[in-house]
C-alpha cells in the first residue's frame, strides 16, 4: 500500500474524516484532501506522513527487512 493508501484505510477504520484529521493536524481540510487525494504527487513524505499517522494513534517504525509486518501495522510500499 502506498502511504495515502494507508492513511485513507485507519480513517476508515476509526470512521475519522478529512475535516477532523485536518483539525488534529492542523491544517485546512482543503490542504488535508490535497494531501490524500492529489494525482500529481505520488506519495506523503515521512514528515507529513508521521504528523498524520500520530494523529490516528500510529506510529512510523523501521524493521529490518527479513522481519514481518507486526499486527495491525502496515507496509509502505
């Protein structure tokens, strides 16, 4: 899954919208649905994509490779 990918999936989950995303990270829902929906960037940088996770509850990891995706985590592809 791509980063946006990931972030539209936990919104989901949690039934959390763009509005309320945007609020908790503090920006306008026009900038978060930007973030999420634009075609012309192919994906979140870590920044961006940390700010937004931590918001939902998540947090970014590193594993090493040969290592498995842990329960209820996600791979950025």
């Amino acid at each position: 899954m791509t980063s946006k990918e990931i972030v539209k999936t936990i919104m989901e989950q949690q039934e959390v919208s763009n509005a309320e995303l945007a609020h908790k990270v503090g920006v306008k829902p026009t900038a978060m649905w930007d973030r999420l929906n634009n075609t012309n960037s192919k994906d979140l940088n870590v920044a961006v994509l940390n700010d937004m996770v931590r918001a939902l509850g998540y947090k970014i990891q590193i594993v090493p490779f040969n290592k498995q995706t842990p329960d209820g985590g996600y791979e950025v592809k």
